[in-house]
C-alpha cells in the first residue's frame, strides 16, 4: 500500500539532507513501548482560541491547501496554549534545525472529505484514519485544535524519517524503525523527545502526529480532556 495523498510541498530523504548538510541528528533516546487507549468522552470543552502558527522556527507547509482539498485553509491554526508549546518546542532544538508543520485545526467537512479518499481503498484497515466526527463528546482530534501534524526540519528542509506524510503503511508507525539504526530512526527520536518535553502525546500508528489537550491525550496523561471541538471564528 503506497501513501494515498500527494505531497504538494514534498519532504526531503532525511539520510541524503544529512549527508549534503555534513551534520549528525543529536543523540535522543529509544521511542518507548506505545499504547493508543481508549480515549475517555470530552465533558467540557474550555473555551480557549484558535490562532494562527506564527514562528520563526515552524514552517507551515499547508499541505492540504496547495494540494487542493476542497474544504482546507490556508495556514495553521491551533489551540493558543498548543501554539504557544510548539513554539517552545521549536526553540528547545539545535541550531539549523527546526519544525515542518503538514496540518493542525481541520473543518469537519475537510476531515469527512480525507476519511472518504482514505477508505475507497478497502484493504485500508479500521483506525489509520480518524472518524469524522463533530459532536463535543467525541470529536476527531483535529477538529479539536489541540492535534498536529509534523516533522523536522534541517536549514529549512522538511524531513521524511523513512516514510512521507500521510503514509499507510505499517512503516508510518512511531516505533517502527527502532530496530533500524541510522538517520531515520534518529530523527523520531528527536522528534518525539522534544514534543513530549512540552507534553505533547503521538499517536503511535503516525510518527508525525502529535496532540495536547484532546481524548487521546487524556486516556494517556490520566488528566482531564481540555478540548472538544473547536469553531473557527475568521471572518
């Protein structure tokens, strides 16, 4: 099964950007045993804004608008205390490196629509793609604000560890390459330690998908949800 969404902004072979760049990816530590749990139903929502991703250090690929998704927007809008900790995130890395956002906050309708062209294929099995669902008790994690997609970047260059965005594929999992030393592996790592740093919990069967605040988050951290669905105010 091949990845099923082209990459109108493509990332780049992270081995063969490391090699050009003539620098190593900083030591982390192994990718831990993962278990996506039940997720608990959202009570309350808190009323906390949508903003748009602003920072230095994070590009915004915009990976659904330049690929034309009839429902997608341009930007990336997320929770103001989830931006607020990607942009510690973005900080906390080494010099040259940085953040290559794909997606954060998505409409309903854009969520139904990614559902749909996952699913025509029908050896697509249940759970690799969310279930579009809007009500405040269980929306899907995007909806939330509180969920992101990304990867590393290097002098601006969006990294792929060993699959691209949106990959199906059970190479895509978090874990998947920790039987597998060199660049790829490492750069997860990287990825993850620094997410998990600012409290950020991965959905383990997609190494760039990380979230704050949604069900996910609680039925792994034990706290409370802080999300439910999220309403874009622009006019």
């Amino acid at each position: 099964m091949s990845p099923l969404f082209n990459e109108p902004v493509l990332t780049h072979s992270a081995t063969e950007v490391l090699a050009a760049a003539g620098v190593s990816v900083p030591v982390a530590g192994p990718i831990p045993l993962l278990v996506d749990p039940p997720h608990p139903i959202v009570r309350d929502g808190k009323d906390e804004p949508l903003v748009l991703l602003d920072h230095p250090r994070i590009m915004n690929l915009e990976n659904y608008h330049r690929a034309g998704w009839c429902h997608a927007l341009p930007g990336c809008r997320l929770r103001e205390s989830v931006a607020e900790r990607l942009g510690r995130v973005a900080n906390s890395l080494p010099a040259r490196w940085g953040l290559a956002v794909f997606d954060g906050w998505r409409p309903h309708a854009l969520q139904v629509e990614l559902h749909s062209a996952a699913y025509a294929d029908p050896c697509l099995p249940p759970g690799f793609f969310a279930e579009p669902d809007e009500r405040s008790s269980t929306p899907s994690p995007h909806l939330t604000g509180g969920s992101v997609d990304l990867t590393l970047s290097l002098d601006e260059i969006p990294l792929a560890p060993g699959t691209g965005f949106d990959d199906l594929t059970p190479r895509a999992y978090t874990r998947a390459l920790e039987d597998e030393p060199g660049a790829n592996r490492d750069i997860r790592r990287l990825l993850y330690h620094a997410m998990v740093a600012e409290g950020f919990v991965v959905f383990d069967g997609e190494w760039w998908h990380f979230e704050y605040g949604t069900r996910r988050w609680s039925a792994i951290t034990g706290r409370p949800p802080k999300f439910g669905s999220a309403i874009n105010t622009e006019n």
